[in-house]
C-alpha cells in the first residue's frame, strides 16, 4: 500500500510524535510506501525510515512567523498555543499545511491517509479530500483542545464525523470522541498501545524484591527515574517535594527528571526547587531513545505522577526496561 502519515507536530520529541515514528517504522518493515508531512523547525532533523519521502511545514519561516503550533499547551520545546491563534495565523497555518499535503498526495497518491489528532489539521485533510479514504488517530490532548478552545470547533467536530475510521487508545476515548465529536460508535477502534521492544528492553539485572520493599543497587542507592515534560501538569514538583515520605536518607536517592521543558518560568521554579532538595536530583534533558533505555536499565522504578494523560508511552517503555513503575 501506499499510506500518507500527518502531523502538525514534530515526529519525535512527544508521545504523539514517537507514536507517528514508530507506525511509519513498522508499516515500512512491512514494505509499504509511505511518506509523512509534520510541523518543524528548518533545524531539526527528521529521521524516517529509508525511501520515506517527507514534507516539512517550516515553522519560524516566512509562511508561518509563529512556533510550532502544540497539542498541549506546554509542549517540550518553542510552540504557539492553540488558544492564541489570530484568524490571520490561522489561515496561514490551513494554507501551508494544504499546500505541503496536495504535493504529498499528487506524488505518492496514498490508498490510506493516516492522521493524528482529532483536530484542526485533521479537520482540514478531511475537507480537502472528501473521497481519500483517511483514519484519524486521538491523542487524547485533542480532546482536551476540543474540550476547552472555541477555534474552529464546528468545523472541526463536522469534518472528524465524516472520518472512516478513528483510532483511540483506550475506551474511555471512545466514549468522549463519540460525546465530543458526535462520531459513530461503529467507526471507532480501540487500539491499545505500543512500543519499540527492539529498544526498550531488559539490559541489566533485576534483583527479585519482596512486595513493598525498597529498590537499591549494591551501594544500597535507589534509582528513581521520570520521563517527559519538567512541567507542573506532570506532577514533577509534587515529586520532588514527596521523596522525605519515603523515609529514606538523601543519600540513598538518585532521582533523574529526563525531558524538555515547557513553560521556562515553571521549569526555572522546578530547577529551583531541586536545588533546595537535600536530594540528589538531575535534570538529563531531553533524550534520544537509546539513551532513555539505558536510565531505565540503571533505575528500579519509575514515576509517572501527571494530572493529565491517555496511555503514556512512556510508563510501557519503563516496564518493558524492567522497572517497576509508579503512576496517578
């Protein structure tokens, strides 16, 4: 087959994104066609499998003088919120993302068009090709957009009816895209999730502990690790202010804080809150996916404390490292 991939994000850097890498992966193992178009910046680098074709819709540039535009309001590197959108940003953003997926369409003419998140982009591709046979993928955090900003909302909820098909992680998804969007029950797919076992796996050795009972390596050290947006939403200051109650010494603590920041005045109040920690508290940033394997393997556990998400790859990728894992 030949499958067309849509984003108006970067395809890395989220879960959303590495979700977008990782089907284009497998669908290529499988040998299919394929190309992708996805909002960058002209810096980035943007790794596909070979013989991907891909169409970028700069950000930063001449046709679009804003960030990226984010799914979620605080996103792991410089982006426009949807909310603060201008008519006159939001035709600029339909114009160059109709372009990028016209020449994407007339040159690969895809049997399948797959595009992620239930939203204004989506909305677009779908009134754009009104006889393309087009699977939409939720998020989650697009419910929450729909849910809370008034930008194009009509539009948005008429054209997301008229997809073939839309793919949710869980039923709880299901049950909203259907009250938010007034969508088919019989168009919608439980998906589940996944992730890269070629990766993400067991590389180092796991003690057997009794339930209940502290993690530590032989230098009686235990290893805590998060992973995703240094943001208050992800409960990272409720972290870092939580570990006296595991009434273990400072020195018996190593807790990593790995992912981009957000909002920066946040993450400044989170860097400063670590530093009046008597903890030992680092801030790896954000990291490429071998890497992030590889703190798994040296953690024993890993939280999770967010307000807000759907199936984080992360929490499957931790288990699949062999940590045992901590989540709201």
């Amino acid at each position: 087959m030949r499958i067309l991939s849509i984003s108006a994000q970067k395809p890395d850097s989220t879960g959303s994104g590495v979700y977008l890498t990782e089907v284009v992966k497998a669908l290529a193992e499988e040998g299919h066609r394929q190309a992708v178009v996805c909002g960058v910046y002209e810096e980035d680098r943007i790794v596909l499998p070979e013989g991907t074709l891909c169409y970028p819709v700069y950000f930063n540039s001449g046709k679009l003088p804003f960030p990226i535009c984010g799914m979620s309001d605080e996103m792991p590197y410089p982006s426009t919120r949807y909310c603060d959108m201008t008519e006159e940003m939001t035709k600029a953003y339909r114009q160059a993302f109709t372009e990028a997926v016209h020449r994407a369409v007339e040159e690969l003419n895809p049997d399948l068009i797959l595009c992620h998140h239930l939203y204004l982009l989506t909305s677009i591709v779908r009134r754009e090709f009104p006889d393309r046979k087009i699977i939409g993928f939720c998020h989650n955090t697009d419910l929450r957009q729909m849910e809370k900003n008034p930008l194009w909302r009509d539009e948005i909820r008429e054209q997301i009816r008229k997809l073939d098909r839309i793919c949710v992680p869980q039923k709880p998804q299901a049950d909203r895209v259907c009250g938010i969007y007034g969508v088919d029950p019989e168009k919608i797919c439980t998906v589940g999730m996944g992730y890269n076992d070629r990766i993400f796996r067991r590389t180092g050795k796991r003690d057997t502990l009794i339930p209940g009972e502290m993690l530590g390596d032989p230098a009686g050290v235990t290893r805590i690790v998060f992973a995703g947006k240094i943001a208050e939403k992800k409960g990272v200051m409720s972290l870092i202010r939580c570990l006296p109650e595991t009434g273990l010494a400072p020195d018996r603590i190593v807790l990593d804080l790995a992912g981009g920041a957000g909002n920066q005045e946040e993450y400044q109040a989170i860097r400063d809150l670590a530093e009046a920690s008597p903890y030992n508290i680092r801030f790896p940033g954000k990291m490429a996916q071998p890497d992030l394997a590889a703190l798994y393997n040296e953690a024993q556990i890993f939280v999770l404390p967010s307000f807000f998400d759907g199936i984080p790859l992360v929490v499957i990728e931790a288990l699949a490292c062999g940590d045992r894992v901590v989540v709201t």
